[in-house]
C-alpha cells in the first residue's frame, strides 16, 4: 500500500455518467477487501445487486454521492462515499477506493468533504469486525468504536460495529 499522501485533484458530486466508473471501484474493492471475510458467493450477489449501474443510478438520485480522484488522472473517478441523512446522523453508507491507490488520500478526502457539508451532525460509518483496512483508516481520523450490530448481507449474517464522528470533530487524519 503507498504510504505518501498525494494532493487530491478532486472531489465532487456524482453524475449519473459516473455510475460505469463507481461500480468498477465497488467491484474491485468489495473483492478485495472481503474475500476470505464472507463468502465468494456472497460477495457476488451483492455485487450484481447493490452496484448494478441501474442501482447505482437510484443511489446517486436518492443520496449525497461523491467521486473522487487524483491529480494526473483525467478526471478518472477513483473513490466514492455514499451518504445518508437520518434524523440523529449521517450515515456513510460506503467508502471505497480502487484498491490499487489506497493511500493516496482519496478515501481522507471525501470524508473531509462530508464532514465539510454536515458539520453539526454525528457521522456513522458501519464496519465489518475484523476488516483490516476500515477500522484502522476510521480510527486514524477521529472515529470512535460504538455499539456492535448484526447485519444481513445478500443473506449472509455478518457482524459490524458502529464507528462514530461527533459533530464538531475535524475528521482530519491524526
């Protein structure tokens, strides 16, 4: 994993055109970041379904969903966040970056740009116990462990714990 942080280019609202590019960074991520967590099978199904570009499109139409990517790229989309508002809180919905460009601050910045857009609410992030590159990467910023919860992924029961960023907290890396 590159462990320099580079300068964002860019971070910015997705547009249903982006929907090809978000679902190629779910792919790779999910694949990457879950494999040997929960079952291949699993993994695919929700794939097929959370990240079709048609669900993309409902994603980007109903959420806060930005894209990001680094400079020298073209604009190429390399990371998104998805985000929801609840009444007591922001959920981040998702997080990825390509697998091959973690590190290089993308994932930094849009969660900067979330807490930049809603700095009077708590932020939520869901993580899957034990994932390796999310519980660290929320920690480094500022989040804090809370309750632990069972959730049900393309049928398959995982067990997740809550990270929260209260409001008020810059969410900048420490």
């Amino acid at each position: 994993m590159q462990t320099d942080i580079a300068p964002v280019a860019w971070v910015r609202a997705a547009r249903p055109a982006d929907a090809p590019a978000i679902r190629e960074v779910a792919v790779l991520a999910w694949r990457a970041t879950y494999a040997g967590r929960v079952a291949d099978g699993t993994i695919e199904r929700f794939l097929a379904t959370a990240y079709s570009e048609e669900r993309i499109g409902v994603r980007i139409h109903r959420h806060d969903v930005l894209v990001a990517g680094r400079h020298g790229r073209a604009a190429a989309v390399e990371a998104f966040a998805e985000v929801a508002s609840h009444a007591d809180h922001i959920q981040l919905v998702a997080v990825y970056t390509l697998p091959s460009v973690r590190g290089h601050g993308l994932g930094t910045a849009l969660v900067q740009a979330v807490r930049s857009a809603y700095p009077d609410r708590d932020l939520a992030a869901d993580v899957l116990l034990g994932n390796e590159f999310a519980e660290p990467f929320y920690a480094a910023r500022g989040f804090e462990p809370g309750e632990r919860l069972t959730d049900e992924i393309a049928g398959e029961l995982v067990r997740e714990r809550r990270w929260w960023l209260r409001a008020g907290a810059s969410g900048e890396v420490r």
